[in-house]
C-alpha cells in the first residue's frame, strides 16, 4: 500500500499483527486510498483431520507439514493437528530438498494437490495426489489420485501398502522353496514331468489365492 500512496497507520499494523502471531492472513485495505482496515484470512481443517494425522501416526509414520505460507499459519495449523516438523515458506525447489532428506532416512511418501507440489510428488518413493481439487499437474506426477478426496483413507493405504509388501516377500520365498525342493526331487527321478507340472501349478494357485486375500483385508485399529 505503501508503494501506491497509502501509508498503513501504526495502529493497524499493531491490530493485525494480534491476527498473523496467531497464524492468519491480514490483507490491508483503503478506501479512497485512506488506509480503512484489514481482511483476515484464515486456513481451514477438514473435519477429519485431526484422525488420519492420528491415524497416520499409529501407522508407524511419521507426518510433515511443508507448504509456501508463512510461518506463523503453518504452526498453527500443525498444532493444531499435532504435526510436529514443519516447513513453511517453501518454494517448489525447497521442498524437493526435504524430500531428500527424508528419503536418506528411509521411505517417504508425498500428498499435495498444486502444482508447487508436482516436483515433490514426482521426486518422492509414493506420490498422493487430490484427483478432486487437485491440478491437473500434480495428478500427473503422482503414483496414486484419490478420486473423491477422502484423505480419511490414508491411513488404510500406508497400512494396506505394508501389508502388500508382506504378502509378495511370502509368496516369493514360498515359491522359491517349493520350485527348489521340486527340482531337489526331480534330479533323483523322484519327481516325474506331469507330477512336476502339477506341483508347480498348484504352487502358482496358493500364491494367487493369498494375493487375492488382500482385497477384503482390513486391520482393526
């Protein structure tokens, strides 16, 4: 405002500053280019917020708050949730540079929906995007788009995802054993051709039947 003539007074800087320590927005307003007032703007949470943070939590996550806004909001919205790292102010390149950070420590999965988001989504192991309100940038760069933007299901996806990996570490080594054991038997002649096709057949039926239990899998929490 300064810039355009209109000089903010003291006192309403002093009022706003009450509103941005608190994690708000103040937006300076004139009329007639007299300095009138301000608008504060304040983030929002879902309803269900404070259960999927929890929730992610219980499995074995640790959650991270970045995003471009400044610090003052980006505090108030994780304690309110109960996120403890957050980083504010960040531009497309300083997320890509927590990601890597995180990513020396272990697996890291990114949810965003703008397109600041997209090279993070890109650059992290699992990229979750908001298929509803997200850009069209960032749908693309993710792994994964949730259609109706039910984050409440985030906590069931980490969950399910270790559990997938569980299963396909079982049927590997259960195939492994059985294809050596079968070959252990067929050198001696103890294991015939149509006996051997028939053990390896019945082999890839259990793995696919184990598979096909994740799909009415749930953990009670």
């Amino acid at each position: 405002l300064a810039g355009r003539g209109a000089a903010v007074t003291d006192e309403i800087v002093s009022a706003a500053r009450e509103y941005t320590d608190a994690g708000c927005t103040a937006v300076h307003v004139e009329i007639d280019g007299v300095p009138a007032g301000f608008i504060v703007l304040s983030d929002t949470l879902r309803d269900d917020a404070q259960t999927v943070i929890d929730g992610v939590k219980a499995a074995g996550v640790t959650p991270v708050l970045l995003t471009g806004d400044h610090a003052g909001a980006a505090q108030s919205i994780a304690s309110r949730v109960g996120i403890n790292e957050v980083h504010a102010e960040c531009f497309p390149e300083d997320k890509l540079r927590y990601i890597d950070e995180y990513h020396a420590r272990g697996g890291v999965c990114m949810i965003g929906d703008g397109i600041n988001d997209a090279p993070a989504l890109k650059r992290a192991d699992a990229g979750i995007a908001m298929g509803g309100v997200g850009s069209d940038i960032a749908i693309d760069a993710a792994d994964i788009a949730l259609v109706n933007d039910d984050i409440a299901e985030l906590p069931h996806l980490l969950r399910l995802s270790r559990r997938m990996m569980r299963t396909i570490k079982i049927n590997i080594t259960f195939s492994m054993c059985l294809n050596f054991l079968a070959i252990g038997l067929a050198i001696p002649g103890l294991l015939g051709p149509v006996v051997g096709a028939l053990v390896h057949n019945a082999g890839s039926v259990l793995v696919i039947a184990n598979s096909a239990l994740l799909l009415r899998w749930q953990k009670n929490t």
